[in-house]
C-alpha cells in the first residue's frame, strides 16, 4: 500500500449510487430476457461475486425466480498463466449446473484490458455450452486490449492507465460501499488483470 | 509456495505449510477432473519429461494424465527404450535431456538419491516418483489427500502402516508426512522387516497386526517387495498372509469408521483379503483418482518456477 499522500483519491460512486445503479443493470436484465430464458450469474472471482450475489437477490425481487449463481476463478486460464509464478491460492470455481442451453452472464467488477472476461469465457465453456455468455460489470474503465465489450455496464469511466480503480466491499453486509479512483501510484501494478 | 519450492525431492525437507499448500491446490484440481471438459490450459507450451528407470504403470500413467490435464506437452521415457541400456552414465542422459529444454522432470529411480543428482544438473523442476528405498513424495501426498477427504482432518488420527517397513520409500515418505500434520502413526511388520531406530521418526512400532490396528482411524497396507529382498526375511508368503494379512476379522479390531488403503500393486490374499481390498472401506481407487489430482497441484507449483532460476 502506498501513503494516501502520493495517491489523490476521487469518489465516482458511493453505496448509494452503486444500489441505484445494479437496480437499473437488473431492470436491463429482465427487460432483455423473456421469462422463458434459464438464466445464470457467474461472479468472477473474486471482485464479481458480492455482486452477482446482489443482482441475483434485485433480479429475484423483481420476479425472476430460479436464476442460479455460480462463481469462476480464472487462475488457470490466464494467458500469463504459464510465465507468471504460480498463484498458491487458486479459488474454487463453482458452477453446481449444467450451463448447457442457458444464458451465461458473467459479473465482474471492474472491466479494463478485457484479459480477464476472455479467461473466464473460456473457463465457463469447458463446463459447457451455454446458449449465450453476456457481460455485467459494474465499472467500465477502458483501455481494452481484446475486442470485449460489456452487455450491462454500471458506470463509465475515464481513466488513464497509471490510475487504479478500487472497488470497495463492506465487510458487514458484503454490499459495494465504494468505487474510487486511486491517482498516479509512484510504482503503477504490473498486472494488467 | 513463495517461490521456495523448486523440486519435489521428498517430504522430509518440506514444511507442513507447503504440505497443506499442495493438498488446497488439489482441490480445485479434483474439481477439474469431475468437469465435462477434464483439462485447463495452465501449462501450454510448458514440457514435463516422465523420465522412469524402474517400472511403473500406475505412477507414470498418473503424472502423464495429469501433465496432458494441464496441457503440457508430456513426453515419457522408459529405461528399456533410452540409451541407458546402452551404457550411457545418469550424469550424460540429464545433460542431454537439459539441452532439449523440459520444465518439469519426473524421476524413478532404484537408486536412492538420484532424482537429488538430477536437480543439481538441471534447471528443469525435478518430481522424485520413488528413488529406490529412499522416497515417494507423491504417493505420501495423494495418501494425506484421500485421508483428508475421507476424515475431513488428519491431526490425532490413528493411521496403521503395515508391510514391508524396511524397503519402503512410501512408508518412509508416508509415517514423514503425517507425523508432521499430527496423526499417530503406527508402523507394523515382522520384526525382520524392521529397522532399527525407527522411533526417531515419532512413530509407534509393532511386530503384530492385531495390536497395531486395534482402534485404528486409518489402516494402510503394503506389499512385500520381493524384488528389493536379497536375503530370506520373511519365512514364506503363506505365513506371512496369515499373520500380516488384512481380513475382515481382523479389520474388525479398528474403528468401525475405519479406513483401508493400498498403495499397489496389491497381492491379493496376500497383504490383503479380496473382500476387505473390495469393500465398504477401501478407499484403493479414491487413492488412484486423488493421484492426478494431487500430481496436477504439484506440476502447476513447480512448473512456473521452472527455468527461470540458475541452477540449485
């Protein structure tokens, strides 16, 4: 962690900001579905699963029943995988269905070089084939670097590539109680993910 | 495994921190293998050289399915095809293997310390799969995996090994690893087969079985390895079985929840009853399927790290 002093911060959306936003991604949900659609959220690990849990939970309110959730951890199926040091702590993916015939939508954070939406289609087709795989992220913050786009986007955002986009999680309710902007790190990630 | 764990020589060196870390990263690769599509593309373009001097089929069939599992490219050689047959030293076989660039080496070997040999003399990751009377690291670590699956812990089990203590790297490797995760190991077998000192390695011994499984969590049986018996250790196999062998009056004395493994090949009616080897208790092929599992974790550690540091 770098001193807040060298990081100007800005806010782009507060816990209510981000409740209003996922009311209205589940709103183009539904509205994109008929009823007749098997639909499932995937979270990517681990930044997408609090909120696949949360527009399952708003999508369900709004008379969606039977949505089902998994989750996905793209450890294996990064395209550094094999020249990066291994990552000791690879999550579980757990997608307890069959993806066969269902729209897949995968939920993610923060969408940025595209690297880890291409892993996690990929991930989720070895289960399967689903009819479709659709694209939800919270914050769009560009810089693409595959031709990937998101299908339900909460925000967009212009960044620039030595900022850092932190998207924070309340460990009460497991709610998104934040996204800011982290200005200009002295030593910027070398990751791209 | 922070970068620390380069090879995977044996189990005495390794700390139960890394133990653990292999047996979580198993997990997830037990998953894998349950999946419609059994294989992940982690190690593309990455080499593992199953290299065996000794024969082998369950073992080199485990980490070449569990390298192809990984999309490695797995390339196996046999003593009886390489040039070792025609005199070639250990020394010359690992340099020119290193000229063609493996990541990963998986060794067996009857001579105890030959895959230690091969890691000074590679920048390859080198996998010990048995050297002689030494170790077999893997084998010790699918066994931890299936108990673990079994019990859901292995810290104060009771776990019987019993068999031919004196020449076996899996007992060896296997009292190691689970006396340092905590379990109570017995080791079992005629006093012959029996060398001394084998308390320095916190283990209970016992030249009678019944004793050795009375209460038991876990009874793990070996076979005789009369290719490693120089001399008339035992008095023949027919007394052997029926005052070593595992049968159903005598598993009997151990837990009711108790446990059966075997890390074959067994010898039927030998080391152990048909109906025990076959029964609601045996885990044999839990133990086989736990293999690749557990030797995908091990490939996926060891491979990253591979030949991007000088030489040990």
């Amino acid at each position: 962690m770098t001193t807040a002093s060298t990081q100007p911060t800005r806010v782009v959306m507060d816990k209510c900001a981000v409740a209003a936003v996922l009311q209205r991604m589940a709103g183009e949900i539904v509205a994109r579905h008929s009823d007749d659609v098997s639909l499932a959220l995937v979270g990517v690990r681990r930044g997408g699963i609090p909120l696949a849990a949360r527009l399952h939970a708003l999508l369900t309110t709004a008379g969606r029943a039977e949505v089902l959730v998994g989750t996905v951890d793209i450890t294996l199926y990064r395209d550094d995988a094999a020249t990066a040091l291994p990552n000791p702590q690879i999550g579980r993916s757990e997608i307890p269905f069959e993806v066969e015939g269902r729209v897949v939508i995968l939920v993610d954070d923060v969408l940025y070089t595209g690297r880890t939406t291409r892993a996690a289609i990929d991930a989720v087709m070895d289960y399967g084939r689903p009819r479709a795989i659709e694209l939800a992220v919270l914050v769009d913050r560009g810089h693409r670097e595959l031709p990937v786009q998101a299908d339900y986007v909460g925000l967009r955002i212009a960044t620039t590539r030595r900022e850092r986009v932190e998207v924070r999680v309340d460990p009460q309710d497991e709610h998104v109680a934040s996204v800011e902007v982290l200005g200009p790190a002295e030593n910027p990630p070398s990751s791209v993910y | 495994m922070n970068g620390s764990v380069r090879h995977l020589l044996g189990i005495e060196d390794l700390p139960a921190r890394d133990i653990v870390q292999f047996l979580d990263t198993a997990e997830v690769f037990f998953g894998v293998s349950t999946r419609r599509v059994r294989k992940v593309p982690t190690l593309r373009g990455k080499t593992v050289i199953n290299l065996f001097f000794e024969a082998s089929t369950r073992t080199r069939t485990s980490f070449e399915i569990a390298g192809k599992r990984l999309s490695a490219d797995v390339v196996n050689i046999s003593v009886s095809t390489s040039s070792v047959s025609k005199g070639e030293t250990l020394l010359d076989t690992v340099k020119n293997l290193e000229a063609m660039h493996p990541d990963v080496i998986v060794v067996r070997h009857s001579a105890s310390g030959a895959p230690h040999f091969i890691a000074r003399h590679t920048h390859a990751g080198v996998v010990n799969a048995g050297d002689g009377m030494h170790e077999h690291p893997t084998q010790a670590l699918l066994d931890a995996f299936t108990i673990r699956r079994a019990k859901g812990h292995i810290a104060d089990l009771v776990v019987t090994i019993s068999g031919d203590i004196a020449h076996s790297r899996v007992a060896r490797s296997n009292a190691l690893l689970l006396t340092r995760l905590g379990a109570k190991v017995r080791v079992c077998a005629p006093r012959t087969l029996l060398p001394a000192g084998l308390e320095q390695y916190g283990v209970e011994v016992f030249d009678a079985l019944g004793p050795a499984v009375e209460g038991a969590d876990v009874v793990m049986m070996l076979r005789i390895q009369h290719e490693r018996l120089t001399e008339a250790l035992i008095p023949s196999t027919r007394e052997y079985a029926r005052t070593f062998g595992l049968n159903r009056a005598m598993l009997a004395r151990a837990k009711p929840d108790a446990i059966v493994m075997h890390p074959g090949p067994m010898n039927r009616g030998v080391e152990i009853d048909a109906d025990v080897a076959d029964g609601p208790r045996s885990v044999i092929l839990d133990q086989v399927e736990a293999g690749v599992a557990v030797r995908m974790a091990v490939l996926y550690l060891l491979a990253a790290e591979a030949g991007q540091s000088p030489l040990a």
